[in-house]
C-alpha cells in the first residue's frame, strides 16, 4: 500500500520540507511569494539602479574567486545576472547547487537557467539548516541582511562549516559605509522600512558571527565609498 505522500508530486513534497521561516513570512512573502513581482525585478540593468553601479562588480569580484570546474553550493537565490555569471565561472566540468526556501524563487530561477547550465540543481532548503555534504565554494551572496541576528549566525557558520579544507566562503553583502557617505542616510531610511534586520549587519563584522574564525583566512574588499563589501573565507588545511 503507498503512503499518502507518495501521491504528492516532487515539487509540492519539497515544498513540505522547507518551511519558509515567520521573519520571511512576515517581511518579504510579498516579494518573494510573487511570481510576478519576480519577475518584474530579475533584472541586471534595475539592480545596478538600486545599487548605484554597484551591483555589476559586485557580481564579476564574487565570480572571480570561484576556481574553474569546482563544486559550489550558492545559499539564497539572487535576482540579475550574479548566479548566470557564477555558473559560468564554474563551466561546464563543475557542479552549482542552488538552494533556496522559496519554491516560487527555485522556479523562476530553475526556468530561466536549467536549459543554459545543465549541471545546475535546485534545492528547496533552508540556509539556517546544516547542508549534508561538502563544498569546494560556498556563496551566501545579498542574504545576510535580510535575515535576523541569530538566523543571521546559523547560516554563517553552516556555511563555513560545509566548505572543503581549502575551500573557500564568499560573503557578499551590506557594509558600514562612513558618516561621511553622501547616501549612508537614504540608505539606512530604506533599511529601517523595508529591510529591518539589515542595520545589526552594519555594526558587527561577518567574522564575528563564525564560532571558530582561527579556523579560516580572512579577506575583505568594499564596494562604493565602503557601502558593500565582499568577505572571502578560506579554510585552512590540516598539517596532519
């Protein structure tokens, strides 16, 4: 006799899997839960917009850190070209795990790239839960600040902790821009109405959510007068 989830189809099961979290629920179903709003805003020409020219460095520095033909594993979807550029990156020989909570994300993203990447996979997952296997690249590319504090830490260190010794982690998110930056207001305006867990990123450094940073080799570079920044974890090989 077949158990009754047997008759659920593979999407509708994965969906069942991967709870979407009440902070996500609560602050950005709207966006996120939107096909439609989706696909209005997956567009590289409308982020480089939103993050003053920005976001195109941004996305090539992160690709450029990935070795050709290594096994990445990417925690969130992204809108604009930063995944299509990674996968790139990776070629042909390589392997690109996408994971992400949202069903409707995992579809937008699986239809627009299955066909042009065909060694990608798209996982219905929660980046605070601990992935089951290892990474020569791990990506948390824009997520950190849309997450709480200790939401925030979990996936941190799920991340370093899912990375092959001499692999390497690639933060790229939010950084304390200076007093002095002519858009630091407009910015922390925009963060306290519709991005309120972004702030807590300014004031603490993405090295001090990891529970045994000694462990990794620490690289930061900032993007736009010091408003973005990418922090690159390698983790260290055993002597022994």
């Amino acid at each position: 006799m077949k158990k009754k989830a047997d008759n659920i189809p593979p999407a509708q099961r994965a969906a069942v899997k991967a709870k979407i979290p009440s902070y996500q629920r609560e602050f950005y179903s709207w966006l996120y839960e939107s096909p439609r709003l989706t696909r209005w805003l997956d567009h590289q020409r409308l982020l480089n917009v939103l993050t003053f020219g920005a976001s195109g460095k941004m996305l090539k520095s992160c690709a450029n850190e990935i070795p050709v033909s290594s096994d990445v594993l990417q925690m969130g979807a992204t809108f604009g070209d930063q995944i299509g550029t990674a996968a790139a990156r990776v070629g042909i020989y390589g392997h690109y795990d996408l994971l992400d909570v949202s069903m409707v994300q995992l579809r937008h993203q699986r239809n627009k790239y299955c066909y042009l990447f065909p060694f990608m996979r798209f996982i219905n997952g929660d980046a605070a839960e601990q992935p089951k296997r290892q990474y020569d690249v791990v990506i948390c590319y824009m997520l950190l600040h849309e997450v709480p504090s200790g939401t925030r830490a979990q996936i941190v260190n799920n991340a370093l902790n899912c990375v092959k010794p001499g692999g390497k982690v690639i933060f790229v998110d939010y950084n304390n821009s200076p007093v002095w930056h002519p858009l630091r207001w407009l910015v922390k305006m925009f963060n306290r109405l519709y991005q309120p867990f972004a702030e807590k990123l300014w004031h603490n450094e993405i090295k001090n959510y990891a529970r045994s940073p000694s462990g990794y080799y620490w690289r930061k570079t900032t993007f736009f007068g010091r408003m973005y920044q990418k922090v690159t974890a390698v983790r260290k090989e055993s002597l022994y």
